[in-house]
C-alpha cells in the first residue's frame, strides 16, 4: 500500500506537466538557462582579453545585467499585473533574443574601437531588463497555472533543472570552444527567439493576457507603499542583497583568479561551475529535510553562517584546486539553504493580486549581483586575492545579522527548492 502511494504521488507530481504552458515552461528554464550560461559566466574572461581595462572597470561591465535587472524588477511586475502577463513575458523573451544578437555584432564588427567597451556594457544592462521581464513572471504562470497542491512538486523539479542547466552550459561551451566566443551569442538569440514564438502561440487568447482588476487601480507608488510596510519583505531583500555580493564573486571575480592561476584555468572554471550545480542538486534533500525541521528563520541563519565560516576560513588556507573544490561544495550548501527558502518565503507573503509584483521587487536582490563583481574588483586590485574571500566572509556576516533582526519565526512556511531569482 505504502508503494502505491509513493507512486501515485509522483504520478500526481508530473501530472501537472499535461498543461503545455506548464511544459513549455520548465522547457524554457532549462533550454535558456543552458545557453545563457554558454557566455554569460565567461564574460569576465572575455572582457579581460579584449578591453585593456582594470579589473574592476570590467566588474562594472559584467555588473551592468544585474543592475539593469535591479532597475526593471520592480516596475515589470506591477506592469504585469497591471497590463497583463503574456505582453511583458513577450517584450523580455523578444527583447532577449535581440540583446544576444546585438553582443554578436558587437562582438564581430567593433571588437577593438574604443566605444567596445561601453557598447557591451549597454548591451549587458539591457539583457538585465529583459530578464527581469520574463523570468519573475515565468513563476507567476507556473504558479496561476496550477492548484496550490501542485505546485511544491513543480517548484522542485524547476529547481533542480535550473541547475542541471547551469552545470551543462559552461563545461560544455567550454569543451566546444564556444565559451567566451561570438557564437554563443547567435546560440542563445536563436534559442530566445523560439521560446517567444512558443509562449507566443500558447498564450493567445488565453487569461494570461488580461491585466487584473484590482492591480489596473493600484499605482506604483502604491504599490511601492504595500511592499514598504512589509517589514518581513524588507528583512528579505536586505538579507539577499548583501548575500548575493558576496555570492555573485563565484562566478565573476572567481573566473579571472582561475584564470590567471591556472595554465587550464577556463576550463577548470567551467568545472567549478558543474560542481556548484552538481552539489545544489545532492545537497537539496536534506537541505529541504533540514528546513522543514528547522523553521525559514532558522535555515536562513544557517546558510548564512555556514557561507560567512566557509569564505573567513578558505582566506586562510593554500589557493589550490582541491581547495577550490572544497569551497564550492561548502558554498553550495549555504546556497541551497538559503535561496530555495527566501523565494518560498516571497511567495507566501505575496497576495493573489500582487503576486507579479511581490516577484519583481524581488528582484531588488540584484543590487548585490550588480555591484558585487565591481566591488570585489575593486578589493582585488588593492589588495591580496585573500582578502577578496574575507570580505564575502564579511557581507555574509552581515546578512546573518539581518535575519536574525528583522525576521520573524514562520514555522508552517515549506521551505523546499523554489522559483530560481533572476
């Protein structure tokens, strides 16, 4: 009896995969993910051969995405509930797709003129916006597109393939020598471009193209002023800001100590990269078994911590492979704790009306995302690459003190994977 039951919960679990929005969907975080992260991690290491420009000139480059990001979130989920879902879910597909075609010719006809530099910083800001178009309302539709019971199970399985994607991408442009090269720009347009036509012809006529009621009479400044008084919403983001500084180090300013530390150090980036996916995905049961045990306020303390020890103590030990192996997996393991549960958390705190929105402020997270490859930039061109892991130390640290300050305890919150941030 007890087998039955196991199976058919599963079968109830991919039931929800009948919906082809709900397919196509997970299609999508997987397929773009995947091709996104062809070049997006390596353009640190791009940069660094084609720009003659300090390392932290380049951190403000590849900070760019996060930052315009930053700036899109919040307006592009009130805009969604306000206008509709299917029109900014097409604008940021669209848009994407336009933005990695651009860094193709950018790449091939300006590589060496002086405005290079500025144009790929645009370019990459401008990727920032539109992902902050569609992907926070790629959760709003997983989620509108199911019964509540439904949507755990589906969460988790976006989760996971989140990260099988982001560990296929690097090692395998890498290996196929296209990593840091214009062809993974034309790989990951033409993939945006079949997604859009896809959520284009399957949104059509569809609920996913009306705006709600409630939020066509709600402003943005009154929007604003529900995620204000929010007080558990600010802890979050706080929270997620300074964690994210220091976490985004790993793939920005990681890449180029790698890179000039190792004759194979692109290649040994792209496997520090499937580590941390790999590591996400095994360390993701008890992570969740853990959480529930322990209640969101408590797990969020204890990723925190385990990041902040991990960062101070690899500051003090010998720069080696193994020892960056190590690193990895300890960091995913604050990681999982962490991220899964502060996206549960924005989720339940999110009122049926305001759910876009309360995913797009969300995204004011990417302030750490967008200004931590310049800052660490700027810790290693003053100082020793040492100090760069005690000041991830520090930001973790300092995201501990928050959680523990401002969040209140919520015992009955389910604290497993979740929606990925953009």
């Amino acid at each position: 009896m007890e087998v039955d039951a196991n199976k058919g919960e599963a079968e109830s679990d991919f039931a929800a995969y009948r919906n082809p929005l709900v397919s196509v969907t997970m299609a999508s975080t997987f397929f773009l993910k995947l091709v996104s992260f062809l070049c997006i991690p390596f353009m640190t290491i791009y940069l660094s051969k084609n720009v003659d420009a300090p390392p932290y000139v380049i951190g403000i480059i590849v900070g760019g995405s996060q930052l315009g990001s930053l700036t899109a979130g919040f307006f592009s989920g009130v805009l969604a509930d306000r206008v509709g879902k299917r029109r900014v879910l097409l604008i940021g597909l669209f848009g994407s797709a336009l933005v990695f075609l651009l860094f193709w010719t950018v790449a091939t006809w300006f590589r060496g003129a002086a405005l290079f530099p500025v144009a790929f910083g645009l370019l990459n800001a401008c990727y920032g916006v539109m992902s902050a178009f569609f992907w926070p309302v790629t959760q709003v539709l997983m989620a509108d597109s199911l019964p509540k019971e439904r949507r755990p199970a589906v969460f988790r399985h976006r989760y996971v393939v989140t990260n099988f994607a982001v560990g296929i991408g690097p090692p395998a442009g890498a290996f196929l020598g296209v990593a840091s090269a214009r062809a993974a720009f034309v790989i990951s347009g033409c993939s945006y471009l079949v997604f859009a036509l896809a959520f284009w012809w399957l949104t059509r006529g569809t609920g996913f193209g009306a705006s709600d009621r409630a939020a066509e009479r709600r402003s943005f400044t009154g929007a604003i002023k529900v995620l204000g008084s929010d007080r558990v919403f600010r802890g979050l983001t706080v929270s997620m800001i300074l964690f994210t500084l220091a976490y985004c180090q790993i793939d920005s300013n990681l890449s180029a100590i790698v890179n000039r530390g190792f004759s194979d150090g692109v290649r040994f980036f792209s496997v520090l990269l499937t580590v941390n996916a790999v590591a996400v995905i095994a360390l993701q049961p008890p992570a969740t078994m853990i959480a529930k045990r322990i209640g969101p306020r408590r797990t969020l303390l204890l990723g925190n911590a385990v990041f902040t020890v991990v960062c101070l103590l690899f500051s003090l030990v010998e720069f080696s492979k193994t020892g960056l192996v190590v690193l990895i997996v300890l960091v995913s393991a604050a990681e999982v704790l962490v991220v899964p549960t502060v996206s549960v958390v924005v989720d339940e705190l999110a009122p049926p009306t305001m759910r876009a929105t309360y995913f797009g402020a969300a995204t004011l997270r990417n302030l750490g995302l967008g200004a931590g490859p310049a800052a660490g930039g700027l810790v290693l061109a003053s100082f020793d690459r040492g100090l760069l892991f005690v000041f991830m130390g520090l930001c973790g640290a300092a995201a501990w003190a928050v959680v523990h300050f401002t969040l209140r305890e919520n015992s009955d919150a389910d604290t497993g994977p979740s929606p990925e941030s953009v």
